[in-house]
C-alpha cells in the first residue's frame, strides 16, 4: 500500500504532483475554510505525512493519534502551531518553508509600512467613497518614510530583508533579537540595540519576531508608552506578541500615530474588533508572504520535504533536527 498523505486545504493539484505520482493524496476539500477538528484527528490517524497550515492546530493530542505519522510540513515559515517538542517525543519530522518567502514577506512588511505611513488605505477608501471634493495642502497628509528610524524586533533573514530596503530609503535601522548580526550590522549599517532604546528612539517600529514564551506579549501598554507620540508600529510576525487591547488605547489615546498590522492575535480577527474600528490602523489578513509564485514555491517544498520523509532522504528544512539522530 502507498503511504497516505493528507493536505489540510485545497491546493493546485498541479502544485502537488511530486506528491500525488507517489503517493495516495487527499485533500481537504475546502481552500479557505479549515477542516474541522473530528476530520484533522481522523486523517491524522491514518496519514504518513501532512502538509499544515499556520492556522491548524497540531498539538500533542493530533500527533498522537498520528499512529504512522512521520512528517508534518507546514506551509510557513513560523510554526507556533505545532506542538514540536511532543512532535520529536514521537519522532515525527517537522519541517518549515524558511528562505524562500524571505524576500516576498519583506515586501509585503515595506508594503504595509508605507500604507500606513501615508494612509494609502484610508486614502484609497475616501476616493471610493466619493468623499474627494478638491485638492488641499494637509489632505490626508501622513508621516515621512525616507531619512527616518526604523527599528526592527526580530532580525531573523526577513527582518534583514526589510532593512535592506529601509536603507534603500535612507532610513536609520535599530535591531533587537536574541543574537546580534555582525553581518547585517557591516553590510546594512543595521545597530544593535536594546528593546527598551529601540522603542523609544524608532519612528517604525517593526516586528517581525516569531512566537515564542520569550516574545508572547512582548508589546504591552508600558512599551507602547515609552514610544514616540508619532510611532508607527508594524507587526507583520506574529500576533500574540502584542497585548491589543493595549494597542489600541495606544492609538486611540494618541500615544503612538497609526498601526499596521498583518496578524492578530486571534485569526480571522471579526469586524467588531476594536482596533478595526480606528482610521490610523491599516489591517491586512497575514497575507505577508502571499504572492502567487511564493506561495506555489512554498507548497513545493513542503511536497519535497514529504516526499523525503517517506522515502528516507532527510527533509531539505527540517525544524526538529534532534529526530534524525
Ligand atoms: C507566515 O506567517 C509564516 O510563518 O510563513
Ligand atoms: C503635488 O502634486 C505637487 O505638484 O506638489
């Protein structure tokens, strides 16, 4: 019998096919509504290999039900919704799409920056909206992007991306992470700096940091405080790593400027969100590293890294190493 592998959302069939040449392939059947618990645990139960996405839940009691489960390729980079330490207590290969949607995610994180920056969003609503009566000198005026600071929390290989182009506009660029970056620091100018100075001094603040116990609620009502009155906060990484209700006081109140976000803290977020209610946020539904060639790329190596899963290659990126000792 062919190992069985089960894809958690509808994709091109001809994105899939070095998976479905040979293996037995299902997919669930829907592109943009998650399967239900009751099918994820059930096909679990009988699948060699998944291919996840970042909104499915792949936690101890899944893996375990995952009686022949040997790979879980998520499609993403990040990958909080996995359970990794009980996925490599049972020996279940784990594995990301880093590398390739770098440059797409750092686009679309520059995207949202300038959209908020010069209310493009907002800008865009109020022509449709038949509000544009005749030009005038402060209409829907914004804030500068070039020459200003941008400070960067998280300096993974996105965060890097992002700088070069903050360079490109002649911007300062600040850098918080847990390591320090010799290299982004010689070849971008980028500075190392505390969280606490990089808060206070940046114009944008830009958080691209992954998930972790260390970053859960990192941006709380005392950072947003001690941020300049005309903060800019970008958070094109993770949601939970902001306090939002805290967010949004910040920018009700006015001590910080605007907001733009592509994650929340709880996805779909619902229009009756309070922070959907403000015009200086400028949301976006974590499309960072949804571009079309991206994307397919992405779903190409989780193909690839199931493929060598199941049969013994080790996975071209692979997230728990510790399972092919
Ligand atoms: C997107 O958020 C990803 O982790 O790839
Ligand atoms: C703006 O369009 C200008 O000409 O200054």
């Amino acid at each position: 019998m062919k190992p069985y592998v089960f894809i958690t959302r509808k994709l091109p069939e001809e994105t899939i096919v070095e998976l479905t040449e040979k293996f037995e392939v299902k997919m669930w059947e829907h592109e943009d509504i998650p399967a239900p618990r009751e099918v994820m645990l059930a096909e679990a139960k009988k699948a060699s290999g998944m291919i996840t996405m970042l909104s499915d839940k792949i936690d101890e009691e899944l893996l375990s039900a995952g009686e022949n489960l040997k790979v879980v390729a998520n499609l993403a980079v990040g990958f909080d919704n996995i359970d990794l330490k009980a996925a490599t207590e049972r020996g279940i290969i784990v594995s990301n799409t880093p590398d390739v949607l770098t440059e797409t995610t750092a686009d679309l994180s520059f995207a949202l920056l300038m959209a908020a920056a010069r209310r493009i969003v907002e800008a865009a609503e109020y022509i449709k909206a038949g509000m544009w009566e005749g030009w005038s000198p402060y209409l829907l005026a914004g804030h500068d992007v070039y020459g200003k600071t941008m400070g960067i929390v998280g300096m993974g290989k996105i965060g890097e991306a992002v700088a070069r182009r903050a360079k490109g506009f002649g911007m300062e660029i600040l850098y918080h992470n847990r390591s320090r970056k010799p290299e982004a620091e010689k070849e971008i100018g980028a500075v190392y700096s505390s969280f606490e100075d990089l808060v206070t001094k940046a114009d944008y603040v830009v958080s691209l940091a992954p998930l972790t116990d260390e970053t859960r609620n990192l941006f709380t009502a005392d950072v947003f405080a001690k941020m300049k009155k005309s903060a800019i906060f970008i958070n094109a990484g993770r949601g939970p790593v902001v306090d939002e209700l805290a967010l949004y006081e910040a920018l009700k109140s006015g001590e910080i400027a605007a907001a733009g976000l592509d994650v929340f803290e709880k996805e779909p977020i619902t229009t009756d969100h309070p922070l959907l209610e403000l015009p200086n946020v400028t949301a976006i539904p974590h499309i960072g590293s949804a571009s079309t060639e991206t994307r397919t790329t992405m779903i190409k190596l989780c193909c690839s890294n199931v493929k060598s899963v199941l049969t013994g290659d080790s996975p071209k990126t692979i997230v728990n190493k510790e399972v092919l000792q």
